[in-house]
C-alpha cells in the first residue's frame, strides 16, 4: 500500500513493493495502463468542461497541466504539457494513464504517486497537504511550501541527520481520536 491505501495495477509502478495478489477487487484504486476506454476519451474530448488550468512559472512558459471534468465530476482529465495523461473514473475509482514515448514509467510513477493518488485521496475526503513528512521523535513533521521552495531538499537533509522520510509529495492527514495521524508515501 502506500498512503494507507491498496494500488491494483497492470504494471509494476517504479517505487513500491509491489505484491502479486489474485483478488484485485479489495483495491482502494485501480490503475491501468494504455488502455484508455475509447467512449471515455471521446467523451472528454467533446463534452468536458475546463476545470484547472495550471500556468508556466512565468508568462512566456507553456501551460504546464489542464484538468478537464465531465459528467458533474464522475469523469477527470489531467493533461501534462510534456505528455502525460490520466483519465479517472471517481465512481469507479479507477485511472487510466497513457504517456509520450520519450518518457518512462518512471516519469509517469511521479505523477500518479504525486499528484494524481492525492487528488484521489481527497475525492474520498482525505486532507493531503502538498508536503515532505518526515519522522522526527516519533513525530511526523509535515515541510510545505509553494512548488521549488526545498521541501524535497530539507527532509533530505534530515534522512541525512538519520531521521525516516515518511513522504515526498503529498502528506494525506486523517484525524483519529483527536490526533492528527498521517499514512507514509512510497520509498
């Protein structure tokens, strides 16, 4: 699992431990790869609505992510600029991901354990931050900041001190008890 939830794929995501299992319906998401159902794309591509535009840094940049939204929600596209596309199904809770052949899963895995699972997880009411989490007495500390600002670079600096990085991109938080507990990421 990663972020406290059970990922079914039908390929290995680069970064987790990946298990074989016979049941695939116990998964929380469903994951699958190239196989983008043609009515889905057909339907993004004439009935969506634009839903999130995120811009370059600076003005001159291209538009770095469209999200597009059909069917009052049930149905998402996130556009990357450099080629990356996921389709989700939030009833179903399943995505789908296709991507530019100059790229690699490994490229891909940072975008579906990054953003994509923690938009999932908010879907499902889970609170992620966009954070580093690292583990420091017993503590999850939670490191945010805007997108460059070194949270990656600061909780390195603490795995190099000895302290274990619970997570590098989304922090997903739940209450429990009264207390704020988070789930680890991947490795």
């Amino acid at each position: 699992g990663v972020y406290g939830i059970t990922l079914a794929s039908d390929w290995e995501i680069p970064g987790l431990n990946a298990e074989k299992i016979a049941e695939t319906n116990t998964a929380d998401i469903h994951v699958t790869l190239e196989k983008i159902p043609r009515d889905l794309a057909t339907l993004m591509a004439t009935d969506s609505a634009e839903y999130y535009v995120r811009p370059g840094v600076t003005a001159a940049e291209p538009v770095v992510l469209v999200v597009r939204r059909a069917s009052r929600g049930r149905y998402y596209h996130f556009a990357y600029a450099d080629g990356v596309d996921f389709f989700i199904d939030t009833h179903a809770s399943v995505v789908w991901c296709r991507w530019q052949m100059t790229l690699t899963t490994e490229d891909v895995a940072i975008y579906l354990l990054g953003p994509i699972i923690g938009f999932m997880l908010r879907l499902k009411g889970t609170t992620c931050l966009h954070a580093s989490g690292v583990l420091v007495n017993g503590n999850a500390i939670a490191i945010t900041g805007t997108s460059g600002a070194g949270k990656s670079t600061l909780a390195a600096c603490f795995a190099a001190a000895g302290f274990p990085i619970l997570t590098d991109d989304v922090l997903p938080l739940t209450i429990l008890g009264g207390d704020i507990h988070t789930q680890s990421g991947y490795s």
